[in-house]
C-alpha cells in the first residue's frame, strides 16, 4: 500500500506498549508515510519492555492540521496521555476534521477523555470496556474494528488484523 505524501502523528508518554507504538511506525514508514513521534518533553521515552523512542516534538510544537492520522498506543502511557490538553485537543480536532485516529488497547482511555466516543463502536483490551461503554461507546469483543474515522485495536496478537485496516483508511483520506 503506497502512503507517500501522509503524515502521522504518533504520541507517546512512558510505559507504551512497545509493540503498539513500534510495529505501526515501522509497516507505516515502509509504506511511505511521514511519522512522527510527540510528548510532553523532547527526550528518549521507555517502553513497557525497554525499547526506547526518540522524540520529534513536543506537544506545544506540533501543528495538528499539517497530520493526515494520529496514533494512540496503548500501554500503561493512556492514562498518562489523557492528562494533557494538548492531546485532548489533537484528538477532538482530528475527529472534527474526519481524520483517522487508531487506538489499540489502553488507548481509549484517551479517546474516552476527549469526548469522542459516543456512538461509536470500538475495541479495546477487555479491561477498560467498560470505561469505554460510560464514555458512550459501543464495545465488541473484536481483534480490530473500523467506525468511520475510527480505527481500534485490541491488543498485540491483534496488530496484523489491526495494521491494514488502518492502513487503508489513512489511504482512503
């Protein structure tokens, strides 16, 4: 799948999921896409398992409207994630513009604080269903599921059912 002239955003705090932040940048940037990573602080951030990412951005420096997709892995870095306005605010604008999000397993708990979920049908990793069914979602126990702008996963086995979908949605916008 050709991806060039996207960019991505991905965000990141400690504790991410090292697959579900890795794996999306690697197949994405070999598909041609620009991805970016962006925290709280530019400085090497740790995963789950010890890999470590370098960071392109701060959260003050990033120009959400030049981003064609956001990325939200999952982790433990969620619950940190959802802390800040500025990723409140980069998940609201990418959900009003119709841009496409992925969430894979704890990262609902982002969308979940940004409002966004009512309505809308995702997965997640069982353990935070039922945050997501107070934030109004539809919950199904699926590896992936797309709902319009939407693309989630459930949790690292899910990566490959999960990677094409939204691979194919950011083609299709």
């Amino acid at each position: 799948m050709d991806l060039k002239g996207k960019r991505i955003l991905s965000i990141v705090s400690e504790d991410y999921d090292d697959l579900e932040l890795f794996y999306p940048m690697l197949r994405l940037r070999e598909a041609g896409a620009t991805v970016e990573a962006a925290a709280i602080e530019k400085r090497p951030y740790r995963g789950k398992f010890g890999l470590s990412v370098d960071i392109d951005l701060t959260f003050d420096e990033v120009d959400i409207t030049q981003y064609d997709a956001l990325l939200v892995p999952g982790g433990w870095a969620p619950d940190r994630l959802r802390r800040y306005d500025n990723v409140l605010d980069f998940v609201k604008y990418m959900n009003d513009h119709d841009r496409v999000i992925g969430m894979i397993c704890h990262a609902g708990w982002v969308l979940s604080s940004a409002d966004i979920l009512k309505g809308k049908t995702v997965t997640s990793t069982p353990g935070i269903k039922h945050d997501l069914m107070h934030a109004g979602a539809n919950w199904v126990n699926e590896p992936a599921v797309v709902d319009g702008n939407l693309v989630s996963g459930r949790r690292p086995p899910d990566l490959p059912i999960y990677l094409p979908l939204l691979m194919e949605a950011i083609a299709k916008r």
